[in-house]
C-alpha cells in the first residue's frame, strides 16, 4: 500500500474503512484521500486521530460529545520504574485528564449538530437521555412497535404469480388491484410503484390502462 496508494491504488480502491492506528500504518505521511472521516470521534484518542487525519486533504470528525471519553484501561501496564498501577488509579488519571479528538476539533471546526434519533426500536428508551443530557432536542421518530403507530410495512402474498420473459401479469393485477383500494379509500394517498425491470413496468402501465377504461363508466 506504500509503494503503490499515490500510484493509482486509491483510483482502484477509493474507499477503504480501517482504523487509525491501521491508516497510520499502512498510508505514507501526506494527503493520500481527498477525504477522511472520523467516526465515533468521541473515542479516539488525539494521538491516534492526528496521525490518520494527516491522510487527507479534507477531515470531518463525527461522534457525540456526551458519550465517555477514551480509555487507556487496557493500553497500560506497569512498568519497573513506576510501580504497579491499579485499575481504579487508570479510571480516575482518565476521567480527570483524558481528551478525544471531538473535544480537540469542537473548539477549532465548523460544527454541525444531528437531531434525529432513529436507533431505538420503542422510542421511550432514548427519552430520559434526550430531557436530561440532550435537552429535549432530538427528533425521535416514532416506534412502529407501540399499538398507536400503524405497520410501516405490509406484505401481500401472491402465491399463484408466474413470470414469463421477464415479467409477471399475476402480480401485476394484484398491484392494480392494492392501487385501486388505496384511491377508494376516504382520503387517498399519493401512490409510487417500482418494478424489477422494464418488462413488470410495461405490464403494470397496461393494466393501469384498461382498469381505467373499464372503471369509466
């Protein structure tokens, strides 16, 4: 990767995710990307983020500012000269002293904060955390698994559908036929369709075609 990254190896490989003691180690000292992105930035370290940031022309450092800070807990080991150290002295050296590369960068970039929360599969989970360390700032988007949120998604079972060159007239008319209930309702909905391919299109526009001529009447 040395002998070859400004050689036409990123032009192959333009994206490549590693770590930033791997990016140190593998890219020569100089703006090989265009850009490089540091995610969980709240983890990393100063002297690990530098490094792999000097990779690129561009950085963006991502992470969140209320997760914990970077641990050395497993990194250290006593040494000769300084005597054992115990687990409880590496915690406390590291909440007092301990800096990521989102608190260096906060201070010295343009920043630009995320407010939707979609990672939690019922949605009073995140609440505590969004009133008490965020705020109440974040967007959470509603759970599809409490009583009161419809379904987001529904599968209707086509079981006698057949394909012949490359589309399926079955599932086609089961398609116009969903459609159909869809605009009957009280307040319709605006309605996309996506097909496989060309062939299904063709099929679906055709019985579009003749379920508005027969329903004209």
């Amino acid at each position: 990767v040395r002998n070859f990254a400004t050689q036409g190896l990123t032009d192959l490989l333009p994206v490549w995710l590693v770590s930033p003691e791997t990016m140190a180690v593998l890219f020569p000292a100089e703006p090989v990307f265009d850009l490089v992105v540091m995610d969980e930035a709240s983890q990393c370290t100063v002297e690990k983020g530098i490094p792999a940031l000097l990779r690129g022309r561009r950085g963006v450092i991502a992470g969140d500012e209320k997760q914990m800070p970077p641990s050395r807990f497993f990194e250290l080991s006593a040494t000769e000269e300084d005597g054992p150290v115990s687990s409880d002295e590496v915690l406390q050296s590291d909440a007092l002293t301990a800096e990521s590369l989102l608190v260096l960068a906060r201070q010295r970039c343009p920043h630009t904060g995320l407010r939707w929360h979609y990672r939690c599969v019922r949605e009073e989970l995140i609440a505590f955390s969004n009133h008490a360390m965020y705020g109440g700032d974040l967007f959470t988007i509603p759970s599809t698994a409490t009583r009161r949120a419809p379904a987001a998604l529904e599968w209707v079972s086509v079981p006698d559908g057949a394909y012949d060159k490359g589309a399926n007239p079955i599932e086609a008319d089961r398609v116009i036929d969903r459609v159909a209930e869809l605009l009957a309702e009280e307040a319709p909905m605006s309605i996309g369709i996506v097909t496989f391919n060309i062939q299904q299109r063709r099929v679906v526009l055709d019985r579009i075609d003749a379920r508005v001529e027969a329903d004209e009447v």
